[in-house]
C-alpha cells in the first residue's frame, strides 16, 4: 500500500511560487499545507531547474507504467493458472 500523497503540477506550482515569492515562508508553507520542508526543497529546487515545465510526467513514462501494471496483473493471472494446474497434477492419480 502506498501511503505517499501526490500532489498535481498546479499545486506544486503554486506552492513554490508562493514560497520564491515571497508571500509565504518555507516554514509556514510546510505547516498550512502539510507537506514537508524536504519536500518543498525538493520542488523548488525542481521548478528552479524547468520553471513552468516542472512536475510535468512524460507521456512515455507514464504509458510505460501502465504497461507495467497490466504486465503484473498478466504475471499474477498466470502464477495462478500454473499453481491450479501443478494441484490438480498432484491430486489425480495418473498411472505413470
């Protein structure tokens, strides 16, 4: 279970532009908004590097998540499949 909360570009952009500019501190950002010091760092440090373009997900790796997911799921269906094979396999009683 992740446990980690995720936040949209908007708000990340709006919170860092708050805290660069002024209208806030990075303390009292961290407190209202519950997200950590380290994390804020982390965005701002992030939107200093790319600007309006921070916190965008590329398309690739987002299709490539999704990929991964429905591999997984794939995965899984077939585990079951072969352990109900490899049961039945050792139930009956085939003459070998």
């Amino acid at each position: 279970m992740n446990l980690r909360k995720r936040y949209d570009q908007e708000f990340k952009l709006n919170t860092v532009q708050l805290i660069m500019g002024g209208t806030t501190s990075l303390a009292a950002a961290s407190r209202d908004l519950g997200v950590s010091k380290s994390t804020l760092h982390e965005w701002m440090k992030e939107y200093r590097t790319h600007k309006d373009k921070a916190f965008i997900k590329s398309e690739s790796s987002s299709s490539q998540d999704q990929d991964i997911r429905q591999l997984k799921r794939e995965n899984e269906i077939l585990r079951q499949e072969r352990d109900i094979l490899k049961n039945f396999l050792k139930k009956s009683s085939f003459p070998s």
